[in-house]
C-alpha cells in the first residue's frame, strides 16, 4: 500500500463523530491471543469441543438429574399431537385447549380435532387479506415498508390466538378422521413456495393497471388458484360428515350427520370468544393494551389485541386456572435453554460460562430489546407441581409427537417461566380486577415492523 492510500484510510478510520474507530490490528489480535493462551485449561477444551458439540459438552448434569417429571396437580389429557414440519404450533395449542372437553363429555380413550381443516381456511383467509391489501396500497412505492413486510411473508403458516377463534366461529371444527394429514399439512415447505409465488404474481399484476375491474379479475382468478392448491395438496375440507365413537367401556355411539359448525356447536361448546391475550414485556408500559396492524387472517375481524402486565400478576392468574382444571394456551422461546430428550425447559441447564469461560447472562428486557429471545412456540400447560402453595415446575402438553420429549410431555421449572414465557390465554374469570379493568384502555396500534410484532406474534 503507497503512502498516500495509507493516509487516506487513517483519515477514514478516525472519522465519524469525533470518535477513534477500534481497528483490528496485530496489536489487538496479539493481546487476545495471549489472554487465551494464559488460560492453561483451554488446551483441554479445544480437545474437547473438536469432536463434540458445545451445546452437549454445556449440559449440567447435576441440573439435569435434579429434575423429576412430578407434578401435584395435573390436568387429565389422552394423546400427544404432532405438528411435524409446520409453523402451526398456535394451531395444535389452540385445539389442544378444546380436547379435554370431548374426551371428558363423551368418556373416550383419546380424541384429535382436525388441525388440516381450519389449516386450509387459515391458508385461503390469508391469501384473501393479502390480495385485499395488494389492491388497497396499488399506488404505493414498491419499496415501501408496509408493501415490504407483506411481500416477503404473504401465506406463513404462523398464526395467533385471535386466528384460531375466529377460524372456529366461521368455519367449525371436524375430528381428525374426517380430514386427516396430507403430506403437505405435516411438510408445508413446498406448498408455501408455490402459494407465496402465486400470490407475488397476482400482486405484481394489479400494481400494473388501474382499473378496478381488472383487479377483481386478478383476485378471483388468483383465489381460485389457491383454493385449486390448497385443495389437491390438503385435500377439500367436507361440508358434512358422519361421526361415531366408542368410549372407555368399549360402548358405540350411533353414528349421525353434522356439520362443521355443528359439530363444534353440540360437541365442544366452548366460547372461546371469552379468553383474552395477556402478555408479559417488561420494556412496555403494564396495563396498557396494544394490538398491530394486519395481525389477523381474515379481511373483516380485528387485528389481535393484548394487555401487557407484570410476570408476577400474569403467573398467579395463570396457576388458579390451571388449579381449577383449565388448560392454558401460552407463547414462549422454546428454543432457550431447552433439554429435548428429557422434555426439561430449566433455567441452568445448560452451563456454557463453565465450558466456555464466557458470560451469557442477559435480562429479560435485554433479551427482548436487543433481539435475543422472541415467542417462538405455542404449547398448553396441563398440571404444577406447589411446594407451600407456590409453583416450582408446571407440565406441558407439546405438539412435537411422542418421540421428543418425556413421551411428548414436558417440564418447566418456575424459573425459565420468568425468563422465557410471553404470553397467556386465560377466560376472563381467572382475571383479578385490575387486570380485568385495564382490558378497557384503548390499544396502542403498532406498525407490523415494531418489535412489539414479534412479542405478540412470533415467527413464521
């Protein structure tokens, strides 16, 4: 390098704000290999970790052995469920809620509702809201932020409580005999692939003419090909079915017609209309509701709205639900700290600063702030374990099949629940006045970019 570039690249260096930039240079790189060297015990480590994974040389044994699947109070369910490869963890939790009412009013071995059914409405719901807005934002630069967000995601399998409410209000519920698992239901890859292009092509038409016609045009032609996709790969929801069954004693019912709505009216129920989303983010402002903008599946409901309050508020209305027999919806970071085959989600069951010499530790807000930790699953807690009457470890029921897991069940101790849990579904008779007051603060209305998104929604 001639002197004169040399210059001009210290120039650089030491510009922007006044500040010095810290170049890497050998001085630097010379000081850190020495501090690593100075550690005797790192030659032992690098042995270690050139065979092995860090994340299975990191499990604390002594952690690990002290955690035992007992639980004082538990919630009777038959059967684990299996999402396979989907994003549709909000689905399976939403209807694992629903389970335990028929098993228990009917008397049966094990019951699965349909999660294919509403998963085909929830796949042609989205692509109708997304060719809705297509068409409402024509006019827009193609760069917008907005115009963005929905282009890159048109068709997710990613979804929310509200979604699963108002799929079940409009479209009813069926047993999972009646419209069972397709290949592309457990492995949605290649079938979003084709939606999402589709979807992008009907976009692209429209923003090319003005004429409302021919916008019409573009959505019907497009909407028939996702009904045409949805129904060859999920095969075609029924309008009517038979249903029998037969109970713990071995006794068959009489079979008889429903429909999908009133299979759900006469054998489930349930108003689900009646929970609410409390959510748990120590960077917002408590008792304050917040609801974002195209979190929904349908054209004609509402975006999802939640309530923000503190973890001690929302971990005591959650245990007298489940006290009381009801299983509870909620949204976590499955992935932290997570010990898959023996179904533990421990706070410490991984020690990484032993192995590594290295502090992870982070805040709840840090995490959530700096973007480390989001929901990233929806499961169903079904039992605690109180020791004087407070809980050391809650019991999970997963949508991950039998194979992960304690047979498909899981523990969580009270500490990772601090840590990791966002969010909770609860009736709203579970809830103590304030809470129940502050549902009536009129939501603070985010853009689909804010961070909140992720808080509420999740990932795809």
């Amino acid at each position: 390098m001639n002197k004169i570039l040399l210059i001009m690249v210290c120039i650089i260096v030491s510009m922007g704000n006044g500040q010095e930039k810290k170049v890497l240079d050998n001085t630097a790189l010379s000081a850190y290999s020495k501090v690593f060297n100075a550690d005797k015990s790192n030659v032992a480590r690098q042995n270690a970790l050139a065979n092995n994974s860090i994340k299975s040389l990191s499990v604390d044994q002594a952690t690990r052995i002290k955690q035992q699947h007992f639980f004082s109070d538990k919630i009777e369910v038959k059967g684990i469920s299996n999402q396979k490869s989907s994003g549709r963890c909000w689905l399976f939790a939403g209807l694992n809620i629903l389970r335990p009412v028929v098993i228990e009013k009917y008397d049966l071995k094990e019951f699965e509702f349909s999660h294919n059914f509403l998963f085909f409405y929830d796949k042609l719901e989205k692509a109708n809201l997304f060719l809705n807005q297509m068409i409402l934002m024509r006019e827009r630069d193609i760069h917008d932020r907005e115009l963005e967000f929905l282009l890159d995601s048109p068709i997710g399998d990613g979804g929310q409580w509200n979604m699963v409410v108002d799929l079940i209000a409009k479209y009813g519920l069926v047993p999972v005999i009646v419209m069972p698992e397709t290949y592309a239901s457990s492995q949605t890859g290649e079938m979003n692939k084709l939606l999402k292009i589709r979807l992008r092509k009907a976009a692209s038409a429209i923003r090319m003419t003005a004429d409302s016609e021919k916008h019409q045009k573009i959505h019907k032609e497009a909407m028939q090909d996702v009904y045409r996709i949805l129904a060859l790969a999920l095969g075609e929801p029924p309008q009517s079915f038979s249903w029998q069954y037969e109970d713990e004693d071995g006794k068959l019912s009489k079979s008889k017609i429903y429909t999908p709505q009133q299979f759900r009216d006469e054998v489930v129920n349930h108003d689900l209309a009646d929970y609410v989303y409390l959510l748990q983010n120590p960077t917002k402002d408590y008792y304050q509701t917040y609801s974002i903008t195209l979190d929904r599946d349908m054209v004609e409901r509402p975006d999802m709205a939640v309530l923000n309050i503190p973890g001690d508020v929302m971990k005591a209305q959650t245990l007298k639900a489940v006290l009381a027999g009801e299983p509870v919806w909620f949204a976590c970071d499955v992935g932290q700290e997570q010990l898959g085959s023996d179904g533990l989600m421990v706070r410490g069951i991984y020690d990484y600063e032993a192995l590594l010499g290295v502090d992870f530790s982070l805040t709840k807000s840090e995490q959530i702030l700096y973007g480390n930790s989001i929901p990233t699953h929806a499961m169903v807690f079904i039992g605690v374990d109180l020791v004087d009457k407070q809980a050391r470890q809650w019991r999970i029921e997963n949508s991950w099949g039998t194979e992960r897991g304690n047979e498909g069940y899981w523990l969580m101790d009270d500490a990772w629940f601090d840590q990791y849990l966002y969010g909770v579904i609860l009736p709203r008779k579970y809830l103590d006045k304030k809470t129940a007051q502050a549902l009536q603060v009129t939501p603070i209305v985010l853009p689909p970019w804010d961070a909140m998104y992720q808080m509420i929604r999740g990932p795809e």
